[in-house]
C-alpha cells in the first residue's frame, strides 16, 4: 500500500477536522508506547498473535496518526516526501 493509499483508507472511515487536538495527543501517546515497546525489545515482525505491545504495532499507531493529521490539515505525506527529499539531498550531500 502506497502512503498515498494509507492517507485515503484512514480518512475514509476516520476524518474529524474537529478533533485535530485529541488526533495529536493520541499521536503523542502512541509515541510513548513505541518508546516503551523498544525498550521492552518487542522488536521484528510479529505475527497476529503477537502484535499487542510490539514495536511493530506501535509505529503503525504512530503512522496512523501522523496520516489522521495529515488529512486534517490537508498534506499530502507522498508529495511532502519528495520536496524534503530534494531538500535534504541538497542539504547532506546525498
């Protein structure tokens, strides 16, 4: 699935421009369980009955969100990607 793709699914089911508030303090949750689900090494990719808890999970959380407040604030993440990655090519040297 294109991120593109990712932005469109979650919008479709899960878009409250109203709510961009409680969007971000979830963002800022899941970053905290990604940070304790590193730290617990609940790394690799875990099948289905082993998600809960798993690195794995938690950056699709942190995704999720980042996509929920794209769409609120109208970004499209794939078009953002190539103008930083111009940017930082420039900028690093790459």
């Amino acid at each position: 699935m294109k991120l593109s793709q990712l932005q469109a699914h979650i919008k479709a089911f899960d878009h409250a421009p109203e709510q961009s508030e409680h969007y971000f303090l979830k963002l800022i949750e899941e970053v905290g369980e990604l940070s304790e689900s590193i730290r617990n090494g609940k790394v690799g990719q875990p099948d289905l009955d082993n998600l809960k808890g798993s690195v794995a999970e938690e950056l699709y959380d942190v995704l999720y969100y980042v996509c929920a407040l794209a769409n609120i604030h109208g970004v499209d993440l794939e078009k953002t990607h190539d103008i930083k990655e111009i940017l930082n090519k420039a900028k690093y040297q790459r």
